[in-house]
C-alpha cells in the first residue's frame, strides 16, 4: 500500500486547524475576558470550538491510522486485503464518531433519537437493502477467502488485478489501468485466477516444406535453452504439443508453457520470440502468405 502526499498534507492541515481552535480556546480563557466570554457562552461559541476540535481531532487520529497502515506492505495477499477492508472501516467509523460525539457536544441526547426514530431506521433500512448486501457479501467474502489484494480475478467479462477491497466496493485494475469499482454484492460468479497455473500459448508456423522429423528433433534442446533464459516467468520448461494446424500456407505448431497469471501475456510474448529466433537457427524460416497460380497451356 503506497503512501500518498494527500494523506501527509491532510494530515498536517487537521492538526494545524486542530492547534488553532485549541489556541483560541486557550486565550480566550488566559486573557480574562469575562464579559466577552459570558457572550460567547450564551451563544454557545464554546460548543463549536469544542465541536471543531473534535472534528479535526477524530480526522487527524484516523488518518494518522491509515499512515501507520500505509507503512506496512505484507506479501500475503490475505494480509493485504485485511489492511484494505480495516482501511476503509476507519473511515465509516470515524464517519460515525463524529456525527454522535458532535450531537452530544451540542446537547443533543443522541439515545433518544435512536429510540425515537426505530420507525424512520426501518424505512431506511429497507431503502438501503443493497447498502446493506454490499456490506454482509463484503464480509463473508472476506471470511471465505475468495479473493484477495492482488489477486488477478474476471468478473463479467472484465479481467484486472483487485488493488483494493472496501467495505461496500471493489477496484479492480486491468492491464491498461482502467479502474472498475464493482458493488461487493455484484461479486458474482468470480474466477480468480490468481489459484491456478496458467498457460501461455504460442503457435509457430513453419512452411510445408519443413524436414518435421529433423525440426522436432531439436525441439527438446530448445526447449531447455529457453528455459535457462527465462526462469523468472517460467516456472517449467515449455512443452511441444505437435501439429495445431494444417493452414493455406504452412503447417502451425503449438507450444505452451507454465507461467503465473499475471505473466500470461509476456510469456507468449517471450515464446514467439525464442521459438522465432530458435527455428532459424535450426534452418526453419516462418512462411509468408502464398498462392500457387497454374496457367492453361493454349490449344494448338
């Protein structure tokens, strides 16, 4: 989780409006000013500068908290999205906090309001049904494990790397770094594929006219040659599964190789490119598009 200058500079902001009111605070009450404050309590001046203390106390504490949590950036990606989901219950809490705190600095009773309103919290919270699934569907998929900050997952036709888990949405981020925020209730029929071995396929096309018996004869060497060069993204030696294809213009072979997921897309671009310069060193050049033409010699 990379810190962000935002959070720095929110940080320093509340507490600098934190010493502020604090400080008028302070003077007002250090300099006698009995009439002026007499006046400032009857118009409960007092309060607000209570209020706005704890305001920016509460927003200067929870994001201190979410710094400390920035700090750290475990491997495990279960550990990630802990981080990621208690994240984002810091701010609904502290969303909370001070709503209560600041009515009852006010001298609102707030636990009448609660009990008074146990009519209107229905309404809402029939109103609020898919708040509440995101929230429940959140939960139990944190409990499930079904995926995780980092995990590359597709859902709806949409494949990304999940960058971060909330308490009511999900960031999921593709290749081109498109972000899509998807309702934890829409998490619907996820294929993470983060928990398999995936495959990176290459198809090479080799002309007809190719000695197939020689050329297979030294794939096993190539094979090994391209491992030994590549053992970051492969994680065995690629595999020749034979003839895919019998085209218009040449015979395709196929090759597959083990990879993680997210190195899908560069390990078939790394096999192209070692089978391409490996064939050619075999003798084997890759065809071009051709058409025989046949002509009709004239009558006599």
């Amino acid at each position: 989780m990379k810190l962000k200058t935002s959070v720095i500079i929110r940080l320093i902001v509340c507490v600098a409006l934190l010493l502020v009111v604090l400080g008028i605070g302070s003077l007002a009450d250090g300099f006698g000013f009995s009439d002026l404050i007499d006046a400032i309590r009857d118009v409960r001046w007092v309060k607000v500068l209570v209020l706005f203390a704890m305001i920016f106390g509460v927003i200067a504490f929870t994001t201190l908290l979410e710094i400390i949590l920035k700090l750290f950036e475990p491997n495990s990606h279960r550990a990630r999205s802990v981080l990621s989901i208690f994240s984002s219950l810091i701010k609904y809490v502290s969303a909370i906090v001070i709503l209560c705190w600041g009515l009852t600095i006010l001298g609102v009773n707030v636990s009448t309001i609660v009990a008074s309103v146990g009519i209107i919290a229905l309404i809402i919270g029939f109103s609020a049904e898919s708040l509440i699934a995101d929230v429940v569907t959140g939960t139990f998929m944190l409990f499930e494990n079904q995926y995780n900050v980092g995990d590359i997952v597709e859902v709806g036709g949409f494949r990304g790397t999940v960058t971060n888990i909330g308490i009511r949405t999900t960031s999921i981020t593709d290749m081109g770094g498109n972000v899509k925020i998807v309702n934890n209730s829409a998490m619907t029929n996820i294929l993470n594929r983060s928990n398999m071995t995936s495959r990176s396929v290459s198809d090479i096309a080799v002309p007809y006219g190719t000695d197939l018996e020689k050329l297979e004869a030294g794939i096993p060497k190539l094979m090994t040659d391209i491992l030994a060069a590549h053992p970051d993204v492969m994680k065995a030696e690629p595999r020749y599964l034979g003839v895919q294809e019998l085209a218009d213009s040449a015979v395709v072979l196929r090759f597959v190789v083990d990879v993680e997921e997210k190195d899908i897309y560069s390990g078939a671009r790394i096999l192209n490119h070692d089978l391409l310069l490996g064939f050619r060193r075999l003798g084997v050049e890759c065809p071009f598009p051709q058409m025989d033409v046949h002509f009709d010699k004239p009558q006599a």
